[in-house]
C-alpha cells in the first residue's frame, strides 16, 4: 500500500499537515516564518511527517489552452505557484531500515517502512542514510521519527489521516499497482492538456530505490522541490565498500608486519 | 531562521560546480546533516588508534619489541575505552546501547562494528591487564593476538560506517576512505609508540607511521582526484583546513619519527615531539573528514550535481522516454 500524491492538483491548503500531526499527536515542530512563500514548515523532520512546498517560479508559462480555472485578463502567466505535499518515500530498497542497527526500523504487512520507537536508541545512522532527508532524530526523547503511512489505521482498514484529510485528492491511497496505472493515465492527461514538463517521480520499480512507496506527479525537476533527481539507496555499494574495508584492513596488518620485521635494534 | 535563498556552502567556499543549472528548493540541503556530535571523530581517532596499536602490539609481542607491545596494549585499552564512552554517550537514547545486541546485520555497519568491538574490547583489555600487571601471560599472549587479528576490523569499518550513508561526500568517497582510515590509524598508533617508549625501542611504531602517513596522503589524492564535485568538500572550508593540518602534521611527524628511531642518533625528545604530531595528525584528520561530509551535506549542489550528471548520461545514449518516472 502507498501514496499517490499529484502535486498537478494540490491547492498548498496544508490539510494534510494538520491532519498528521494530530492524529499521530506530533509534536511541535518551532513556530516560524521563513519567508518561504506560504512554507513555514520547512522541511521533513522527525516532528514533520507531511511538507507542503511552495514554489513561486517568474518564468513566463503559457497558459494550457484546457486551463478552464484562467482569468483571462491575466494572459500568459509570469507567475508559476507550484505546491506538493511531501512524505516519506517507504523505499522498497530502504536504507534506513538498511543500516539501523538495533532492527527498531521495519517493512510492514503492508510494504511500508516503520520504527518501532520502543527499540529505537537514537543512533541517527537512518538520518544520514536517507537519501531524501526524510527522517529525523527527535531533541526532546533522542528517538528516531518519521511517517508511518498510518500504520494504526491501515490495522483498521482506514486510509491515512493525510489521504484522509487532502480535499482535493490530491493525495491517493491504495495498493501501489492500481496507484501507478491512475498515475500513468494521469500524467499523461496532464501531458496533453499543454504540460508536457508533468512527469512521474518514484513510480518506477527499476529505480535506485527499487520504487517508492509513495509517488509523486510533478511539474517541474524534482530538485526544484527539494527532491533527489536520482537517488540510489546506499546500501547497493555496500559489498565493494566492505571489500575495499578489508583490503586496507589486510593491509594494515602487513604494514604492521612490515614494521616489525629487521629485528632488534 | 532558515533564511530564504540561503546558498549553501561555507564561508571561502569556492563554487566549483558551476551554479547556471543548479536548481534546489530555497538552497536548502536535500539530505540531512548528520546528527552524530564531536563524539563520533573522536571515536574514529580513538578506535583507529586502538585497532592499529593492537596489530603493533602482537607484532612488537612477537619480534621482541616487548616494551613496544606493552605500550601499545595500554595504549589500545585505553583508546577502546574512551572510544566506547564516546559510542554511548552520542546515542539520543544512552541507557538503550544494548538493543544493538539484539540483531546482526551485515547491511549495517554499525550493527557490524557493534559485534566486532564485542569481540575486540574484552581481549584489548585483558591484553593489557596481562602486559602492566604481569598476570596470566599465556592468556594475556593470546589476548594479544586476537586483539592482533580484530584491531585491522575496528580500523578500518568505520569507513564503511560513512561510506554507506546518503551524505555526498563520505558516500563518493567509499572505495578511498577505508585506506584513509587504516593509513590515519597507523600514524596514530606509530605517534603513540613514539611518544611512550624510548626511540632505540620504538623502530616499529616509526616505521609504521611512515607506511601510515604514505597511505593517508595517497587515499587523500585519490579522493581529490576521483569522487567527483564532492572533492571540493574536503578542498574547501574548515574541513579543507583540518585535513591541510593533518597532512602538516603526518608528514612532518613521520619525518621526524623515522630521524629519531631509525637514523643517526637517537632523540628521545624528538621522538615525542614526532609522536604528538603523528597523534594530532590522526585526529586532525579524523575531524576533517568528518566535517566534509557536514558541510556536503547541508549544500544541495553536491547531491543534486552528481545525481544530475548520472541522469544526463543515462539518457544521452538511449534517448530515455519523456514523460515516465526519473527525470
């Protein structure tokens, strides 16, 4: 199970923020104001499970002849608002759940990745080791947090609170297969309704992360959102990185053998 | 407050990628910075120079270098000590150290490096009680050389434990990092040997400092030349000066360590001279690393660049079909 978010249709109207955090009673994350256009948040945090961002572009776009919402007074817009709601990716190849090394981080009945916060001891090698920034160590109890894709509701057949809350659908719910099918036909909607930059990001299973768990349709290049253009969990290089370990390693103890040779002085 | 537009990278960063096609969301880092305190360099010092003194110590041990080996064994039970305090307390959550034990993973290399100082710690520890107390010395000669064989494991995994991260410039830097750590952990423990014993009787630990220091500076070529864009991480900023420092320092206290224990007359007071160089070398080192990966974090460009490029020549053969998932 997983998320479809199609930012082509996200309104930026922060439900789905509100609805996590209280459902998941997720703490306070600082009050600010960042100058950010309407992002205040920031950022996904161990306290922010779901980030709308906000872009303001001054390129001039032209107009989609299908865009029934435009005024035409305005003419070609020169100014682009792209907002989307960002979560955690549920990696299928996760390297969060890769490199925790108390087993606290795991892969759900339902496919998506969760820290049991009982075993969690704060290490922090899952925050260095996401390769979105996703997840976070909390200040106030030193443990690891991040969306859980509801996991206490899917156990009761409900969607997540965010899916739940976003009113415009924004944010879909469901098993990924049918998911990736209603964003392919989706983005190729968006395609031909005159914006052919749509494109689809974390659908596909052949990617770094073997496909994410929750998806995006976005309007621009991911990393105008904050997002990795290609990212590659780091675990995939894991064998040549132990195999160069233990060359140095052999190699140390010969240098050490080495130096000890010649005798006494 | 996150100021808007901020642009990553350091005070006298040099901008190096070519900023015309970077794009990121308000300059802010798209991976985290990590969350590891001052505590972790300092236990990539301290574990290396524990690892690499264990090796010394079994060969001193067995080519007659005793009074070597005993220094090196006191040297690496103290280090393996003061490491583990430091792993403990930089946990957010200190009194759960021991649900490390509750798994094996190879995939984690901290879950790895957890089990090998399992094995290592209590037979560096022994090792040493049996050298200062003169106790026991068959267990302690055994000890000494299982410590032998563990403390190359403790030098050289921590590289790993950076390399498998998302932080641009530890992971560019996977294939080099292991021979910069066990060529830093050598310099460390041929420092220590330098500075705790007699330089008539300190020619291994001289020797090894000047293998160490050529493997350091060579791994730091290499990652100059090599991992790509993240090299000006570890070029550039307070990352780029602590490794100056340490490189300063690994030559000049090999130099220095291999005039006063092998060549002419021996100096005892330049042979300690030598050795705090070497160690301070080690730790600068450790700490310069440590900090380029900070500092390749919290600026976009580096995980965006490399990313990009990947991408670009993906697509550039194939002609990748537009509109589907990746770019």
């Amino acid at each position: 199970m997983g998320f479809f978010t199609d930012t082509s249709v996200c309104i930026g109207c922060k439900a789905c923020e509100v609805a996590c955090k209280e459902w998941n009673a997720v703490p306070e994350d600082g009050l600010l104001l960042t100058g950010m256009s309407y992002d205040n948040t920031a950022g996904l945090s161990a306290s922010t499970w779901r980030h709308v961002a906000f872009i303001e572009q001054s390129a001039v776009v032209p107009r989609p002849a299908a865009d029934t919402w435009a005024d035409p007074a305005d003419g070609d817009g020169d100014l682009r608002w792209l907002m989307s709601s960002d979560v955690c990716k549920h990696c299928t190849e996760a390297a969060c759940l890769d490199v925790c090394p108390t087993g606290a981080l795991m892969r759900t009945e339902f496919g998506t990745v969760v820290v049991q916060d009982d075993i969690c001891n704060g290490c922090g090698y899952c925050v260095s080791a996401c390769p979105f920034g996703v997840i976070g160590r909390r200040e106030t109890d030193g443990g690891a947090h991040k969306c859980t894709l509801c996991y206490d509701r899917l156990g009761d057949g409900l969607e997540p609170a965010c899916a739940k809350a976003c009113p415009t659908d924004s944010i879909q719910f469901g098993p990924l297969d049918e998911l990736r099918e209603v964003a392919q036909q989706r983005v190729a909607e968006v395609q031909d309704s005159g914006r052919p930059e749509a494109r689809l990001y974390g659908a596909d299973p052949a990617d770094g992360i073997g496909g994410a768990g929750a998806f995006f349709l976005l309007l621009d290049r991911p990393e105008v959102y904050g997002l990795p253009p290609d990212p590659v969990v780091t675990t995939r290089d894991l064998p040549r990185m132990w195999r160069h370990a233990g060359i140095a390693a052999v190699g140390l103890a010969a240098a050490a053998v080495a130096a000890c040779r010649g005798g006494r002085a | 407050m996150p100021a808007a537009g901020r642009r990553g990278g350091e005070k006298g960063d040099k901008q190096v990628v070519p900023p015309a096609e970077l794009t990121s969301y308000y300059g802010l880092p798209v991976v985290k910075e990590t969350v590891w305190g001052p505590a972790i360099p300092s236990y990539l010092f301290l574990g290396g120079l524990a690892g690499a003194s264990s090796v010394l110590a079994a060969g001193a041990q067995l080519s007659g270098y005793l009074e070597l080996a005993r220094a090196a064994k006191a040297g690496a039970a103290g280090a393996i000590s003061l490491s583990m305090a430091a792993l403990v307390d930089d946990l957010g959550r200190p009194a759960r150290f021991v649900n490390m034990l509750r798994v094996f993973k190879v995939t984690s290399p901290m879950s790895v490096g957890t089990w090998v100082l399992s094995g290592y710690t209590p037979l560096a520890l022994a090792a040493a009680a049996s050298a200062l107390t003169g106790n026991l010395p068959r267990a302690g000669l055994a000890a000494t050389l299982g410590a032998g064989v563990l403390g190359p494991a403790v030098a050289s995994y921590t590289a790993v434990l950076l390399g498998d991260t998302a932080t641009p410039g530890w992971h560019e830097a996977h294939r080099e990092l292991p021979y910069l750590f066990t060529g830093s952990a050598a310099t460390a423990a041929g420092g220590l040997g330098l500075v705790a014993v007699p330089p008539r009787a300190a020619a291994p630990a001289a020797r090894l400092a000047v293998l160490g220091a050529a493997a350091e500076l060579t791994a730091e070529r290499l990652i100059d030349r090599r991992i790509g864009p993240a090299a000006a991480a570890y070029r550039t900023g307070r990352a780029g000066a602590l490794l100056r420092a340490g490189q300063v320092l690994a030559v000049a206290g090999a130099a220095a360590g291999a005039g006063a224990a092998l060549l002419g007359r021996p100096s005892r007071a330049a042979a300690v001279l030598a050795g705090a160089a070497l160690l301070a070398g080690s730790a600068v080192t450790r700490f310069g690393v440590f900090e380029a990966g900070r500092a390749s974090a919290r600026d976009p460009k580096y995980t965006v660049e490399p990313q990009r490029e990947r991408l670009r020549e993906a697509v550039s053969p194939a002609a990748g079909a537009p509109g589907s998932s990746g770019t």
